[in-house]
C-alpha cells in the first residue's frame, strides 16, 4: 500500500473539469428522453393498436441489449451506412435519450395506470376533455407516484454517461483514466473519479427529496 | 328526461342487465334499489354512458345518446354524478374542486365561477372549508364537496351511486339532508341507495332490481307496504 494522492493534485482541476462533459451528457439526454418518454407513454395508453406495438417493441429492445452495444452502434456502425462521421456528444445523447425514453416510459405509464379509475371518472361525468383531464387532474397525482422512480432513472442515466469514455468524449471518467495512464497510478486518480460521482448522485437525490416533499403538501 | 328502452348490458359472458325499460319524468326523484349485484350501479352508470349499454337506447330530454355519433361530453356536462368514493380530485383545494369544470368545460369567467363555488359551498355548508384540500375532510364533508361540484356544471339530472355507503354512520345525515334539500329544487334525480326510510322520504318512485331485471316500478307507499314480487317481500323483510 502506498498511495500518494498529492501526486495527482496537480491534474485535479483536468478531471474536475470532467463534471461539466458528464453533465451536458446528462442533461441533454434526460431532456430528450424525456420528451420522447413521454411521447411513448402516451402511446403505450392509447387504444391505437399500432401506437402501442410499437412502444412496447421499442422499449424491449433497449431492455433486451446492453447500452454499450447500442452506444458502439449508433457511433461506430452508422458512420459505415451514411458517411456521416458522428460526435460523441450526438452519438452518446442520442443513444442515452433513446434508452432512458424506453425505461422513463414504462414508469410514466405505471404512474397514470395508478391513479384512481374513479378520478378519471368523475373528470368524464363532468365532461372534462381528454387532454385536460390528462393534463391538470391525472398528470398531477401521477408525478407523485412517478418521481421516485424519475430520481432513479436521473442516477442511473448520469452513471450510464460513463459508458462515453469509450467512444473518446472527455467525461469525468476518461480523464481519470488519462491521468491514470500518464502517471501510472490508478487507484488515486479512479477512486477522485468515484467519490465525485457518488457527490453529484447524493446532491441529485437530496434535490428530489425536497421536490417531493413540495409534491406531497396537498396529502 | 330520461327514457330507457330495452337497455342490457353484459360484460364478456356475464349478463349485468336485461331488457330494462323505464321512464323518468323532469323533476321525479326516483331510487333504485336491490340486493348487492343486483345491476343499479350498472343502470345509472348506462345513463351518462360511463357504460356503454350492450342493446337498447337511452334517450336524455328526447335526444338518443346511444346513438353512434352522439356528442358524449356535451351530454354528460348536463348529467351530474356522485360517486360512492367522492373522487374529488386531491390536487385541488375544495373551491378549485367546485369551480374546475364551469371554469375549464363551460369556459364561465373565473371570478363568475368561484362566486359561484362559494355559493354552492355555502348551500352544502362548507363554506368555510374552500380553501383546503380534500384529504382535510371528512367523508360526510367530501360527499358535499362532490355535489357541491356537480351542481356547478347547472345539470338538469343527477345521478347519485351509493352516495351515502362509504360514509360512517353519523355522517349519513348530513348528506341526505342535502340531498333531501336537492329534490326539492325540482331537479331530476336518480338515487341508488341502500337507505330505505330516506327512499320511501324523499322518492317519487322506487325501481326495484334484481338479477339484472326490473322487477318493481311503484311509488314508494305502494312498493313498502304491499310489494307485488315475492321478491321485493322478502328483500324488505331483510332490510327493514
């Protein structure tokens, strides 16, 4: 054992800089997999047979492969059929969009599929237009239930941007691995590289929590 | 008002209603009632089409609305309905409850339709409860909140399903007591209950179910004190 952490100091603000690259992936991706999310979702409760094959074929896929295949597909694979040499910032954002729609729309479905049948009822009986009712009676209540489980989705996506570094993007954890190869110490610059990301989950969590309890005034 | 004619209603293989016929005059306080599985929830549930019947027509103050193209949101905003389980909505503050549709269906100013909301408060006297959320109140108070709701849409008919059998006993009162007040307006009104002295009160008419048949259509003196049906005999002598 003899690990010295004064002698990646000098490369900390490298990989702390690593934390705006993971975030922008971030946060570009839950903004577009939300939108498309909830576009699924809408699809996944609607009576349109068609609509609703769809989205639950295209949420099994993205269950039913790795997101680093889709991830080294959508990168490496679609430059060969269009020539069109993909970013890591489009390749990763589109990739991770697509795969937190699939999972962020299973979870908003759950959510509007657990709101009281009786709400949507009375909303009916006072002749209440379907996208109103959707919009300011069954959405409401729903996002209590949803928001949880939207934290989840909101860690998991800001762990899965890791998966960038394979494609050359500068995130927190390739810089780490950098520094790593360039002074050939590992667990100094890996373990930083770690801590930072369990910090950025922890401040997520503690925002969701004060979200919620915002959420829950009217119980 | 209101005219049934031949209305069944089956869900998959279970038949729920049979070859039910009825008519409702504007202003009649009718209560339907019957053992437990017996179909009136189904039939009242027909009239606003929250069930859509299987066969049969329903016709609303001479217009069909079974019919395929009728306007169904037109035809409930004139229908109101209060449910055994209140279904306030609890996003909302009672007043918000009250106002949300006139507001948001009718397209009444906003200001016209609070007005309107404390008033109605007011007449279920819960006036002072306008501000809070529905998880504040009793069930006695929610089941006012949601008449209180309903009657703000200005329906002609209204229909009540089992207003009164998720509330504790001495909570009953109170909401039979509006209702009470409600028949006297000369509303339309259709009243699923199992609260035989309040029927045999305030009813112009008792239909009596059972098995998904109408088997009694009598004024209340009548159908409580010489019922025709072995049926409804042995149903009273139960319930009485």
């Amino acid at each position: 054992m003899n690990l010295d952490f004064s002698k990646i100091v000098p490369s900390m603000p490298f990989i702390l800089q690593g934390i705006g690259v993971t975030l922008e992936y971030m946060l570009l991706s839950a903004l577009f997999g939300l939108i498309w999310g909830v576009i699924l979702s809408l699809f996944k409760i609607s009576n349109n047979k068609i609509l609703n094959g769809f989205a639950v074929f295209y949420t099994s896929i993205f269950r039913g492969t790795p997101l680093i295949v889709m991830l080294a597909l959508i990168h490496f694979a679609v430059p060969q059929l269009t020539g069109y040499r993909i970013e890591p910032i489009q390749s990763g954002v589109i990739t991770f969009a697509l795969n937190a729609a699939a999972y962020i729309s299973e979870t908003i479905r759950g959510g509007i599929m657990s709101v009281d049948k009786g709400q949507r009822e009375a909303a009916l009986s006072l002749g209440v237009p379907y996208r109103k009712m959707m919009w300011d009676i069954i959405l409401p209540q729903a996002i209590k239930n949803i928001l949880p489980a939207m934290v989840n989705e909101g860690i998991a996506l800001l762990k899965d941007t890791a998966l960038v570094s394979t494609i050359g993007a500068l995130d927190l954890l390739r810089r780490g691995n950098l520094v790593a190869a360039e002074k050939y110490i590992y667990f100094e610059p890996l373990l930083f590289v770690a801590v930072i990301y369990y910090a950025m989950v922890m401040i997520l969590t503690g925002g969701a929590k004060l979200l919620e309890r915002r959420l829950r005034r009217s119980d | 008002m209101i005219n049934v004619q031949n209305l069944s209603k089956s869900f998959g293989k279970l038949d729920v209603l049979h070859n039910i016929s009825v008519e409702v005059k504007k202003g009649e306080v009718v209560a339907i009632i019957g053992p437990s599985g017996s179909g009136k929830s189904t039939l009242l549930r027909c009239l606003n089409l929250l069930e859509v019947p299987t066969q049969g027509h329903v016709f609303i103050k001479g217009e069909e609305i079974t019919a395929p193209k009728a306007d169904t949101m037109k035809i409930r905003q004139e229908i109101g309905m209060v449910f055994q389980h209140f279904h306030l909505f609890p996003n909302m503050t009672v007043l918000e409850n009250v106002a949300y549709a006139p507001i948001n269906v009718k397209k009444i100013p906003k200001d016209q339709a609070r007005q309107k909301a404390l008033d109605l408060l007011a007449r279920v006297g819960l006036a002072d409860k306008a501000d809070v959320y529905p998880s504040r109140l009793s069930g006695g108070q929610k089941q006012r909140v949601a008449i209180a709701r309903s009657l703000a849409m200005e329906p002609e008919i209204m229909l009540f399903d089992e207003p009164t059998s998720a509330l504790d006993p001495e909570m009953v009162k109170e909401v039979l007591e509006v209702m009470k007040s409600l028949a006297h307006t000369g509303i339309t009104m259709a009243i699923v209950t199992h609260e035989m002295g309040f029927a045999r009160e305030v009813a112009d008419r008792i239909l009596f179910l059972d098995g998904g048949r109408l088997v009694e259509d009598a004024t209340p003196e009548e159908f409580f004190t010489q019922p025709k049906s072995e049926r409804a005999k042995t149903f009273l002598e139960k319930m009485l």
